[in-house]
C-alpha cells in the first residue's frame, strides 16, 4: 500500500502537498480522500473539538520528522 513519504509547506508553514511511495505528489486535500477511503498506509483522518478533520501518522505526534519536498 502506498505510503507518504515527505511533505510540502507553504510559507505559513502549513502542510500543503504530500510526496506518496510511488513518487506522486498529492494535495493535503486528496491526500485525506485517500486516507479515508483506506488508500493511504500509516495516515488516518482524525476530527478535532471543531469538527475540523485532518490527517495524522499513525506511529507520530506529527509530520515534523518527514523531509520537505522542495
């Protein structure tokens, strides 16, 4: 299963785009489709207290320790 691998911030610092194990690159948007329709390996969706849903490692607090793409 396909796996993300490293990550693109804006100059806010938030996360914008993923890199995938197979070399895609892929929007924070449909990296969460993917998430959630069960297409992505060691990634699930998670709601905050606002209802908002994002993504989160499973094994981490963050993504923090993945390599930025650019």
């Amino acid at each position: 299963m396909e796996k993300l691998v490293a990550i693109h911030r804006n100059h806010f610092g938030d996360i914008i785009s993923f890199v995938t194990s197979e070399g895609r690159v892929i929007s924070y948007r449909k990296a969460l489709m993917e998430a959630e329709g069960g297409l992505l390996d060691g990634v699930h969706a998670k709601v905050d207290i606002d209802g908002i849903v994002y993504l989160m490692p499973d094994m981490e607090q963050s993504f923090d320790h993945y390599p930025n793409l650019f």
